[in-house]
C-alpha cells in the first residue's frame, strides 16, 4: 500500500517532489524489468528491488531540501507503523542528526519590544512543524510544557544551557495557583550538532539559558492527539529534595 508523499507534492515552500512516494509491503517492479528483460535477469533485478526497499535509510550530511524530502515520508510512515511517540521522535531525530545547515527565517521577538529571544516557522507540516528559534548571550526561555506534543530540539550555533523537568503526580489545571512537585530529568548544554528531546509523558518541561555567545537552534515539533494549550512555570530556585531533584513549581499562563 502507499502512502506518504504523493507525487508532485509541495513539501515545503518552493520544494516539490517530483514522481516519489514511501512504499510500504509488496511492491511491483517498474515496468523497465518488466519489458525486454530474461527471466533470469528479470529474478535477479526484482530481489534486488525489493532488497533496496529493505536497506536502512542512508548516512551522511543532509541538506534542508534533502532532509524534508526524506523525513517528512519517513515521519509519516512512523507514526502509522507504532503508537510509542519516541519511536517516531527518535527516527525524526537520527534524521535531524545529519542536517549540515538550517536557512535563516524572518525571527520575531517572543516578548514585544525585546529581541533577547526571537522565533520563526522553517516549515510547517504535516506531520511536524520546524521552528527556528535564536537567543542573544545570557536569555532566559522560561520552563514551560508541551501538552500532547513531541519536541526534537537540534543545536545549530552557540550553546545553551537546557534542563527538561516531569511533573510529580497529578498536576492542577493550568488556570490553578496551587502549587506542585516537578523532578529534573536533564540539564545539559546543547551546542552545535546536539539534541534534546521530550515527549508527551517524558522530560515534557524544558528551560534554556544561552551562554556567553548567544545560541541558535530548531523544534521540530509534532502534536500527538489535541492541542490542549501550554503554560510557563514558575519554578523555585532551590530543590525541596535536592537527592531526587524535585522542586516546587506554579502555572505561570501562557504570557510571560
């Protein structure tokens, strides 16, 4: 059955592909095996066609367009082949892992007035949407959460001082003032060529504070059910159990 990309698809602005599509089961063989061809020769082409459709995807540095054309199929048939989210995070990753560069975008500011932290689209999908996003030396991107999404964060420039938290239990409703218990799960520096990851249920909360040379990167990021809204996170600067890293924190809203 296919499925995927389908001929002649904008996968992006300005990015076509042309007659290709992921392929998934029995396939037959093009019609230039089928015509003029020994049945011998015509055996040993058709493993082979089918031996090619096995292969793991291949190494080596990808450009942008060449990472669109191969992920978004290969995003799309992970999802439809497993229910575990970092089983299609993590192909999404491995691809992410390859790209040599990422384009300049028009960035804008994520508070009015203040350049310190500005973001902007690369692409928007489906399946996933890729945002650029680019700090100035020590700016601060407040924790804050990804309800029902996965987030594939690439380092491109500069380095970052990233931690990823997990609520503890059952958290209040984001419009509640109670407070709660979230544990640090990582805490890291992310630079050039490295990633971070988070799902729906693992490491969900992430905080960034760029070093001394500012940091740029990219989310690629895709929902996985509803869109049930985000928040900010006030957290505490001290751990009410520094053993397991557990702090106290309160829902913020989704203004800073």
């Amino acid at each position: 059955m296919k499925y995927g990309v389908e001929e002649n698809t904008e996968v992006a602005p300005g990015v076509f592909i042309e007659r290709r599509a992921f392929l998934k089961g029995s396939t037959l063989p093009t019609l230039a095996l089928l015509t003029n061809c020994p049945k011998h020769l015509f055996a040993r082409r058709y493993e082979r066609c089918i031996e090619k459709l096995n292969e793991p995807v291949g190494s080596g540095e990808l450009t942008w367009e060449e990472f669109i054309i191969q992920t978004v199929p290969l995003a799309q048939a992970a999802l439809k082949e497993s229910n575990d989210v970092d089983y299609y995070l993590y192909r999404v990753a491995s691809m992410a892992a390859r790209l040599q560069g990422v384009p300049e975008t028009k960035l804008f500011p994520l508070v009015k007035d203040s350049p310190a932290i500005t973001l902007g689209p690369n692409y928007k999908g489906p399946p996933f949407a890729v945002i650029q996003w680019r700090m100035d030396p020590g700016a601060v991107f407040p924790p804050h959460n990804h309800p029902n999404y996965s987030v594939c964060t690439l380092g491109l420039e500069g380095n970052a001082r990233i931690r990823n938290y997990e609520v503890v239990g059952a958290p209040p409703e984001f419009t509640s003032k109670k407070t709660f218990q979230i544990r640090q799960t990582h805490d890291e520096v992310l630079s050039a060529g490295r990633i971070n990851t988070l799902s729906p249920h693992r490491d969900n909360i992430h905080r960034f504070e760029a070093g001394k040379d500012g940091a740029r990167g990219i989310d690629i990021t895709t929902l996985h059910g509803s869109d049930v809204g985000f928040s900010f996170i006030h957290l505490e600067d001290r751990a009410v159990d520094p053993e397991r890293r557990i702090f106290e924190a309160t829902w913020k809203g989704s203004e800073i």
